[in-house]
C-alpha cells in the first residue's frame, strides 16, 4: 500500500485487472502492473477504512462474488458520504454471462432494487428488501447493447430481451449510499 495516493478520499477501482483507470486505486486479487492494493474481495473487511472512497467503481466484478448482500454492506461501509458507486454487470440472458465459468451469480437490472429502501419503488423485489439495513439511492439504471441498438428505449429493450438472448449485455447502475 506503500504507492496510495496522499488523499483524504479514495477513488477506488475494485476487481480492477489489467485495467485499472486512471486516478483510481485499484485493488485486485491479481499482483498486476498498476494494482496498488492486493486483496480477495471474496475476503472481508477489505483492508480499507471506514467512509474512505469518495468515488467507487465494480466493473464486472460483483458477478464473481460469493456473498452479495455482504459485498453490498462492505461497499456502504467503505463509502463516504455522497459517494458515487458504478457497478456493471453482464445481464442475466447475454452470452457472456454464461460463457464465463468463474461467474457465481446472474443479475438483471432490478438486482439493486433489494438494496433500496423498502417502499421507495414500485417494483416488487423492492418488498423484499430486507436482507440489509444499509440502504442505497439509485442514481441511475442503463441498460448496454449492441451499438445499432442503443437509440431504442429502456423499456423496449428489456421486453425485447424477455423473448430474444443477448439483445442486452449487461447493466450499469450508479448508487449513492444513505448515510
């Protein structure tokens, strides 16, 4: 940890790879180039303080966690105030979240409504949130396509992806935590 920036809040790229983005502290399991800190985010605590991060970025990592509701409680924990939280995800009926044989988990857009405060929307898994008490605002929710098929609308894409494969990719959801 001896290369972390000298900054009150972290911008934290977690799980990020080969790929860690620029201005980020990335964390991965994986010694490599650019990987400041080395951790299992399978393993908590993560070896991060409390309200550290005041950005945080999960690309195509949540799906290879074991434990969702713990991850979700970890990320709150680890999150200041006003914290921005982007998590992507491969959608639950593309090709690539099968392909790949270290996925745990398959997750459709409506994923995030068990962490969001009960009765805060209208959907129905929002009733069942109550595996947690760490409760997130939902900033926004994307769909992600084929480039040909990005000017349809959000709900016309999750219809069409009911009857059709890998019409949608994955999902991308920023969140901020209530403190």
């Amino acid at each position: 940890m001896a290369d972390l920036p000298n900054i009150t809040r972290l911008k934290l790229d977690l799980g990020c790879g080969k790929s860690k983005r620029a201005g980020f502290v990335g964390v991965d399991c994986h010694p490599l180039p650019g990987v400041n800190i080395v951790h299992n985010l399978a393993q908590l605590p993560w070896p991060l303080a409390t309200n550290c991060a005041e950005q945080i970025i999960l690309d195509n990592v949540i799906e290879h966690l074991p434990d969702t509701v713990a991850v979700f409680n970890e990320l709150h924990r680890i999150a200041a105030p006003g914290c921005r939280v982007e998590i992507s995800y491969p959608y639950w009926r593309s090709f690539g979240a099968y392909g790949d044989p270290t996925h745990l988990h398959y997750f459709n857009e409506f994923m995030i409504d068990y962490f969001l405060r009960p009765g805060t929307t209208g959907r129905i898994e929002n009733n069942f949130a109550f595996y947690t008490t760490k409760y997130w605002q939902l900033e926004s929710r994307e769909l992600i396509t084929y480039p040909s098929l990005r000017r349809l609308p959000q709900w016309l894409l999750r219809n069409t992806s009911r009857h059709f494969l890998d019409v949608i990719h994955g999902v991308k959801i920023i969140i901020i935590p209530e403190k």
